[in-house]
C-alpha cells in the first residue's frame, strides 16, 4: 500500500502511512533497500529512490542511489 501511494503522488497519505507502520516497529525503508538488493536495473533503483524519498537524512541508502 506504500508503494502504491507514493507511485500515485498521494506523498501526504504515504507519510502518514509511514508513519504509523514504524510505530508498530516496521523497518519499511530497510525492506525497500533489501529489495533492491535483490532487483536489477530499473526497478532496484525505483526502490532504491522510495527508500530514500521516506529516509533522506540515511547516507547509506543516499549512496546507493548515486
């Protein structure tokens, strides 16, 4: 559902989202990074922008990105 509000531009509902999946203590960001992991291309750095777009301040994911 994350995803799919961020990719639709719905960026208010998406933090909010966000937001209360960390409060029940989901590493969102890191699944998203791990996905990428796992991707190539394309759609790794699509996951990789999403993870950034919700983390900026995490140098890694910001590295990564570049």
């Amino acid at each position: 559902m994350l995803y799919e509000l961020i990719d639709a531009g719905r960026h208010q509902d998406a933090r909010r989202y966000y937001e209360t999946l960390t409060s029940l203590s989901l590493d969102v960001v890191r699944w998203f990074v791990d996905q990428a992991d796992d991707l190539e291309g394309e759609l790794a750095l699509h996951f990789l922008n999403l993870a950034h777009w919700l983390d900026p301040e995490d140098a890694d994911i910001a590295a990564k990105v570049k």
